[in-house]
C-alpha cells in the first residue's frame, strides 16, 4: 500500500494509461479522481473500479483551459487536496506531411496536449508547495524523444512537454514536489485503434504493418502495455520514488535510444 492516503487526480482516466494507472492507485491505498469527455463512460469506469467513495469523476474536455482548472478544484474540493498529478490525457489528430497542417490541427494537438499538462500543473502546484510534497507525473511519448513522419504537432507538444517537465523539477524540487515524464512506446490502446488505421494510411502502410514496424524498432519486439506504464506511475507517485525528479522515464521496451 504505497500510497495510502494519497489523492491523485488522472486527466484522461477513463481508458487506456489512465485508467490502468486509476487501477494501480487505487490498488496501493490512493483515492483518485477521473476526468473525461464522457459523463457515461465515466460512470461506468467508476462503476467497473468499484472503489466506493475513494473515486469519483469529473466530465471535460482537457482543451478548455476551465475544464482543466475545474478537474483540479473538484478534487480539492471533495478529497480536500491533491497530492499526484498525473497529466494523462493527449493523443494525434489529423494526420498530415507538415506542408498539409492547418492552423486548425495544430492548435487542437497542442491544447490536448501541451496546454492541457500546463493548465492543470499551474492549478496543482502551489498547495504542493504549501505542503512540500507533491507528485506531477506527465504521461508524454517515445516520439517525444526522437521524430516521426505525418506527427510533427504531436511530436512537438510531447517535446515540449518533456522541456516543461525539465524546468518545473528545477523550480520546485527543493520544495519536496517531483516532476517527471513517462515516456511509453506503443501501446495498442483504444485511442490507438480509433486512429491507428490513419496514422498507418498516411505512412502507406496497414494498421497492422504499422505495429509490425514499431514492434521491431523495440528491443521486446512488441507493444508495451499499460499496466507497464502503471507500474512506473507507481513507482515515481510513491516515496520510492523521492529521489527522482526531471526525468524522461522510457517505458518503450527499449525503442528510444536515450
């Protein structure tokens, strides 16, 4: 029970990486708070966790900076603080060669993503701070370490995110608060195959030649899964892991080469 009596806020925690580390939370003694789109996929996430009143949901959309802000607050506001932070929600829109981007797709993938981990940290930090302990842990991306053709938004805003998550462990480490980047390779999620199949057409491949190919870039030779990136969620969310802070943890079954 490593992190009993800890309260952890997962944007995105309905499905996929944010549901499975909601899981692993609450396993080891969390209560955890959920946010989504989806007032009845939320609900029935709760219903499936059966943790009682050790979780609720919170719907909105991670683009709206008040949606953002409002998750943070609503957790406070029913736990009475927030100790993790996990920055979950994200994923690619409208995959194009850079010349084709619009304005329109670019913004978007940086809301979802970059804005959306800035919101919600900026909400976060200060009781933190207050107390000297916290834990942000930012779910980022193998591509957020290396390129990757017809995803230059998506690359870009997990570099990013991997730049601020850098930055904010200078500033606030000595206040007792950790800020660190997972970094997971594929993970066959539900969001991946929503939008999997336009990623491999835009590459001019299959959806099943494109996990074919990112299988063999790892040195597993196969897709992580998220209750590997769970376990790492873990590990840095607990006192284990005081000691790290700033960094970019790969959990991409050895596809980043650093």
């Amino acid at each position: 029970m490593q992190l009993e009596g800890k309260v952890a806020a997962i944007t995105g925690g309905t499905a996929g990486i944010g549901r499975a580390i909601a899981e692993a939370f609450l396993a080891q003694g969390a209560s955890v708070a959920i946010n989504g789109r989806s007032v009845d996929k939320g609900e029935k996430t709760l219903a499936a966790l059966g943790a009682g009143d050790r979780a609720i949901f919170r719907a909105g959309d991670v683009t709206q900076q008040a949606d953002v802000e409002g998750f943070v607050d609503a957790t406070v506001e029913h736990f009475g603080r927030v100790d993790i932070l996990v920055n979950n929600a994200g994923g690619a829109v409208d995959l194009q060669p850079t010349v084709l981007l619009s304005d329109e797709t670019w913004d978007l993938t940086m809301k979802w993503n970059l804005y959306s981990t800035f919101w919600a940290t900026r909400r976060a930090l200060p009781p933190m701070i207050e107390r000297r302990w916290g834990r942000i842990i930012n779910i980022s991306s193998v591509e957020g370490k290396h390129g990757k053709p017809v995803l230059t938004p998506y690359v870009a805003a997990k570099h990013a995110i991997n730049g601020m998550t850098k930055s904010i462990a200078r500033e606030v480490g000595a206040e007792g608060v950790t800020v660190n980047s997972i970094c997971p390779g594929l993970i066959i999620t539900d969001v991946v195959k929503e939008n999997g199949p336009a990623t491999a057409a835009a590459m001019g491949i299959t959806f099943d030649e494109m996990v074919e190919l990112f299988a063999k870039e790892s040195s597993i030779k196969r897709p992580n899964t998220v209750e590997e990136v769970a376990a790492m969620a873990v590990l840095l969310a607990s006192n284990a892991g005081a000691g790290i802070t700033g960094a970019l943890l790969s959990v991409d079954g050895g596809t980043a080469s650093y």
